[in-house]
C-alpha cells in the first residue's frame, strides 16, 4: 500500500512544487527565514500535497490512464476498485494543513496561496471544472505550481511579489504543461479528450511553449537579468531541437528527462537570487 501510494504521489516531481516553495522563501527580505511554519509546509509540499494533485488526477482519470504507455511500469494506475480508499488518504494527509485557516496569525496571503493551490490542484482533474479536459485552459490552471512559492514569500513578507514575476510563473507552467501533454497525444484521443496538444497538434504546441518560456524571460528580466536569458533560452533552445522528433512518442524520450532539467534550472535560480539578486 505504502509504495502504492508513493508512486501516485511521484516522488520524482516533488521538486516541482517544494522547489517554488523554497524559491519563494530564498526571496523573500526578512530575517525570519527559519520560522517554523516553513519546515511544517515544506513537507506538507513533498507527499502529501502531491498525493493531492496527482491523486485526484489518477482517480479521475483511469479511463484516459489505461491507454497511456507512462502507466506501464512509469506511474501507478489507479483502477476504480481504488477510488475511495486514494481519496481518503488524500483527505487524511491534507486536512491538517488546512488549519492554517484557523490561525488569526496566519498572513492573509498566505491563507489566499494556499487556497489557490487546493482550488486549482483539484479542479484541474475533478469535475465539475475538470480544466484538464479544456484546451489552452488546461495549461493555464498549471498556474497552481506558483502557488507554493506565493504561500512561502506571503508567509514571511505578508504580501504577494509583483505581478509580473506572478504572470512570469504562470507562462513558466503554462509551457511546462503543454510540453508535457504531447506524449499523451495518442492516449487522450482514444479517451476522446481534448487538450491543448490534441488542440494545437504537437508543432503548433511546441510554438506555444516557446512563446510561453520566452515570455516568462522577458517578464522576469528586470529582477533575474542574465538569469532571465539563460534560463529562457535554455528553453526555447530545447523545444527547438524538440521540432526535429515532433513525434509524440519520440518526445516522451524527452518528457522522462525534463524533470532533471527542471531541478537543474530551480536550483540554479535558488543559488542565482540567494548569492546575486539579494
């Protein structure tokens, strides 16, 4: 059961959201860094906060799940024998949390972040929004993986950053996802689901990552300067080299290895603004 419940939560893309949460706290300017409220969500946003966005998704997703090659023998397939017993073990691993509300304490920000997060973990996958189902919209509710790091800086500046660095994230996720769609190309058109990739096909969503990334670049510039421009081309300069095997399943050769380009690229930023930006 336990390793189960692991794979569902997969543990190789916890960085993705414990890597904006600690991004958010590295930028935040206040001497408060090691308030205990931020060792109690960093791991609220290891397994239990991605057995709650994956697990929602797995349970609502079997249908599309059972044509999808990542499920033999990459992630967990979970059948609908297994609904219930995932989505109690969702509830009694995020509800604790959630008593953050409760706190008078706790910054107004931070509450809204995390509610943010919850709103668009769980309609991504679950009805009745079920936003993975819509195309371009499916890759604009990705917008939830900014809400770690929007809950970490609320928590210690009792504020949201600028807007700009918020729309910057959110074109981040928005291609991330995108890219991430066109392995499943073939699966979801056997479930009769529309995505942004089954909607765009897999060149035209490879332009709308590279429009997204190169955004997130110019948006961020004027706080991560030649960060900004590394990181962005580094980027486009992948979805470029991306075009020559526009295969779906050619670019889930790809899709297994971003992940560690990801963590390359947060640790990176981490270091950039701890060392240059403060």
């Amino acid at each position: 059961m336990i390793a189960q419940y692991l794979r569902i939560s997969r543990p190789r893309f916890w960085l993705y959201l414990l890597g904006p949460f600690l991004i958010g706290a590295i930028a935040a300017d206040t001497a408060d860094f090691f308030w205990p409220a931020l060792a109690v969500f960093a791991f609220y946003f290891t397994f239990p906060a991605n057995m709650l966005l994956y697990g929602v998704n797995d349970i609502f997703d079997y249908e599309t799940d059972q044509h999808n090659e990542k499920k033999r023998g990459y992630e967990a397939l979970v059948k609908p024998a297994d609904r219930w017993r995932i989505a109690n073990v969702i509830v009694l691993w995020n509800l604790p949390f959630c008593v953050v509300w409760l706190a008078d304490e706790m910054p107004q920000s931070a509450k809204l972040a995390l509610l943010g997060f919850l709103f668009f973990g769980i309609f991504y996958s679950a009805k009745p929004i079920r936003a993975k189902t819509k195309p371009i919209f499916d890759s604009l509710f990705n917008i939830l993986y900014i809400f770690p790091a929007l809950f970490s800086y609320g928590l210690l500046e009792y504020k949201f950053p600028p807007w700009q660095i918020i729309a910057a994230g959110a074109l981040w996720c928005a291609a991330m996802h995108a890219y991430s769609a066109i392995p499943d190309i073939r699966a979801d058109k056997k479930a009769k689901i529309n995505t942004v990739a089954t909607f765009l096909r897999p060149l035209g969503t490879l332009v709308f990552c590279m429009l997204c990334f190169a955004g997130a670049a110019i948006l961020t510039y004027p706080w991560l300067k030649v960060f900004s421009i590394a990181a962005g081309g580094l980027y486009v300069f992948i979805m470029l080299i991306t075009f020559v095997r526009a295969e779906p399943s050619q670019i889930f050769a790809f899709y297994k290895l971003f992940p560690f380009v990801n963590i390359l690229v947060g640790t990176g930023l981490f270091f950039y603004i701890a060392l240059v930006v403060k």
